[in-house]
C-alpha cells in the first residue's frame, strides 16, 4: 500500500480515533520529510488555554511513525516498529496551528537496511519540532524508535 497523507488520515479515523478528534492531520509526506498540523482547541486544550502536552506528543509522534512507516512500505520488507522511548522540552504555550515536522527519513531507511542485514533490531533517534503559525518553536519531542526486520 502507497502511503500518503490521505491514507493515513483515513487511518486515523478508523484506528486512531483519538489522534483524529483531536485534529491531528498530515499534511506533507516525502521519503526525508513529515509535517503533520494540529490545531488548538477546546477539545485539546488544558486549563491554561493553551493545548495540552499529550496532544502535542500525538501530533509529534505522527510526524516520525508516519516517516517509519512510509519507509517500511518503500522497503517492502516485513518490520516490527516501537517507540522505547520519548522525551519533549517545552519552550512556548502551544495555540494556534502547531506544525509538527520530522526530517529523519534518510535515518529510517538507512536502519531498516541494516537490520536486514546484520539481522538485529535498530534504534534510531526521530526528532519531531513543533513550531507556531509565526515559526516559533513551541515544542521538540525525541522518540527512539525500534526496529526490526522480520525474517
């Protein structure tokens, strides 16, 4: 299956339902690059009015899952994926449009690739930074990703 925003968007809805009330949307998807956009709302918001942390961290995670998976795809091998860890700075109250963006698809392949062939799970580190309508940085999430080619 090609992945594109329009798919996944669509996987959203039927199996990430909290991801997509809560307005998380890819917009951009190439092989190096995800953007995905999420915007403040009442229904994402937290008692300070502005978008709540774990909100945020659905749209920052999208933005690299989207990455692995597109590359699995192009890899058509059968891999495993799981984040074993995350962690987020948090630099501005988060209103407006948040534009969530990732630009570790080189890295993915690249792991992937070696994970065939040394035949070992890979762990790759996937930046995802979220910045404002004004191209502010409002948030940084760092999720490692394991990896794993299925033979």
């Amino acid at each position: 299956m090609k992945i594109t925003p329009k798919r996944v968007n669509l996987f959203m809805l039927l199996k990430l339902p909290l991801a997509y009330i809560s307005g998380v949307r890819v917009k951009t998807l190439s092989e190096e690059q995800a953007t995905v956009k999420i915007a403040h709302k009442w229904m994402n918001q937290n008692p300070f009015k502005s978008m709540f942390w774990a909100a945020q961290g659905m749209a920052a995670e999208m933005s690299t899952g989207v990455l692995v998976m597109r590359a699995i795809a192009d890899s058509k091998e059968n891999v495993s994926m799981l984040v074993t860890h995350q962690e987020a700075n948090f630099y501005k109250k988060a209103t407006g449009k948040i534009l969530f963006t990732c630009n570790g698809g080189n890295e993915i392949s690249k792991a992937i690739k070696m994970s065939k062939i040394n035949k070992e799970g890979q762990v790759l580190q996937l930046i995802a930074e979220g910045k404002n309508e004004d191209g502010v940085v409002v948030s940084k999430f760092n999720f490692e990703w394991s990896l794993k080619v299925k033979l």
